[in-house]
C-alpha cells in the first residue's frame, strides 16, 4: 500500500514524508497507539517509500512490490514468537543488520508488538539503539507503549497514532463493505476507531441479528420468567458469540443512558432503532441504567473466564428485565 491508500493518519504520513524526502530519518521509530488502527500498514507503506526505485512507494517497481510480499531482503520482520520476541530472535536480527543492504539504501527491521520483547531480548536491542549504524533503521510498533523499555522509547523517535474518527470509518467501511449509511455508522460505532475491529465483526450478528435480539431483550418483563429462561439458554448456546452478544447490549444501554442525558441521535450507536431507544429510555433512570450497564461489564469480564454461560446469562436477563 502507498501511504494514500492508507486510511486516516494524516499528520503521520506528512511527517515521515517529509523525513524521507530531507534525507533525515531517525535511526529508530517508535510508532504507537491503539490496536488495529493502521500502524502496521503505515509502517509497510514507509518502507516501501525508503525502498521504492521511483522514490514514491509507487507499488510497480521490483522493490515496492518485493515489500508487498515480504520477501524484500533488506526488510526483517520481527514478532512474538509464542507470548514474547526473545533474546534468540533480537540477535538473528542484529546479525542480519550488521551487513549492509543488498538491493535498497537501508536495511530496516519492523519490530511488531514491541511490548512483548522479553527484558533479556529488550536489554539485548538496547544495545544495537545505542550505537546506530547509518544504514540501519528500526521500526518499532506497540499498542501499549507504557509496557516498553523506557530505555528503549527514549532512543526512538515517538509517533503517535489515534484511532480513527467515527466517519472516516464509517465512510471507508460503506464503500469497502457496501454498507449503507446506517449500517456504516452502527459498526463503525461499535469499532472504536479501529479498522481491524471493523472489519473482524460478525456482520450478520452486528448489523442484522441485532434488531431481533434488542427486540427480544426489551420485550422481557420480570414476570416473564419462562421467556427469560428460554432467551437466555438461545443466547448462551453459541459460545463464540457470547461475547459479542454482550457487546451489543452494553451498546443499546449505553445508548440509552446518552439519549437520556440528551446527547444528539448521532452519538448514538443504534441509529436504526431511534424509536425504541426513546420508549424503553422513558422507563428508565440514570441510575437504574448505569446499574445495568455495571451488570453487563461483570458479565463480560465473568464470560472471559470459564462461567458457566447459560447460569451467566439468566442472571444477567433478570437484571435487565427489572
Ligand atoms: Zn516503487
């Protein structure tokens, strides 16, 4: 990809443009932000405008198209092997940039999930950061770059990434997806900026299945006791999608609770069911909803742990349905 064809991050893409086109770039980056937002793919893009034969990124000449596919031999990819990068890895790669390049002006190592460098393979980078040779460069990526050696980030130039504004992805997800705009903006809501996130969503689920499961949700009455029990044994069946279930109900009650402190429709994630969200809001207050909401998140942090989900869930409904 060219830094065009990259969703977003405009600020970013200028300044290592201009990096590259003075002849100044830093001998490491420390490029960071949240997960799935493009770092990577920026990251990619900016090889492949150091590398590029035409000296754009162009995505034609033998150079950009070998980025492409991975198999540039001056561009080494580092990554968790198992839960963290260890010492053994750090140093295949050092050797690696000890050599000069073979075919492009640097070579350049893109080290994913920095975080995950253990303390021996962090303290062992720490050295090749410390005595930098001019035709190195490394490109460090971290979704939580608090967990990084401080050592480590105070030798990297620090790029911060955002997420992505709700629509700019919306856009981007109903001209790739060919959403229309409701759908757009109901799973762009429920990404949180992220691309990655946006396009991982179960699409049935998020955009169609919900409308069926909010109605079900909202018609639950504490009385309806053998409803409750049934809806919660339908829901709990699918465990892959425990979790994403709950998901859409943080959302709806989210909703509900901005609706009632008067925060404009836009904001609001179930734009198609404007009309439900005004009726169940009525009968409901701020603190019965952050109530509810509370009783949601303890459900989600309970279904990452091996509850039994169907027991989970009944709890859950009842709360909900008072
Ligand atoms: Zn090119």
């Amino acid at each position: 990809m060219t830094f065009g064809q990259v969703l977003g991050h405009d600020r970013q893409k200028d300044l290592l443009r201009r990096a590259i086109a003075s002849g100044r770039l830093a001998h490491a980056y420390l490029f960071y932000g949240a997960e799935g937002i493009g770092k990577r793919l920026i990251a990619l893009a900016f090889v492949r405008a150091v590398f590029c034969q035409n000296g754009t990124g162009c995505g034609t000449c033998s150079a950009c198209r070998k980025v492409d596919h991975y198999n540039h031999p001056d561009l080494h990819i580092l990554e968790p092997d198992g839960a963290t990068i260890k010492i053994e890895q750090v140093r295949a790669i050092q050797k690696e940039l000890s050599f000069r390049p073979l075919e492009a002006p640097k070579k350049i190592c893109l080290i994913d999930s920095a975080e995950k460098l253990n303390p021996a393979a962090g303290n062992a980078l720490l050295k090749t950061l410390e005595e930098p040779r001019g035709e190195a460069l490394i490109i460090l990526l971290s979704s939580q770059k608090e967990r990084v050696l401080p050592t480590i980030r105070s030798r990297c130039q620090q790029i911060p990434f955002h997420a992505l504004s709700r629509p700019l992805l919306q856009q981007a997800l109903q001209e790739k997806l060919g959403l229309n705009e409701s759908q757009g903006h109901i799973l762009a809501a429920l990404s949180e900026g992220s691309f990655k996130k946006a396009l991982g969503k179960d699409k049935d689920l998020f955009l169609e299945q919900r409308r069926e499961l909010l109605k079900s949700l909202t018609a639950l009455s504490p009385g309806s006791i053998i409803a409750l029990f049934k809806l919660a044994e339908e829901l709990s069946s699918d465990k892959e999608r425990f979790q994403e279930i709950l998901e859409l109900f943080q959302a709806f009650y989210r909703d509900l609770l901005l609706h009632k402190q008067g925060m404009p429709e836009n904001e609001l994630v179930n734009i198609d069911l404007l009309e439900k969200i005004h009726r169940v809001a009525k009968r409901e207050s701020i603190s019965t909803l952050l109530a509810k909401l509370e009783a949601i998140a303890v459900s989600r942090r309970q279904a990452d742990r091996n509850v039994n989900k169907q027991l989970a869930m009944e709890v859950l409904l009842m709360r909900l349905a008072a």
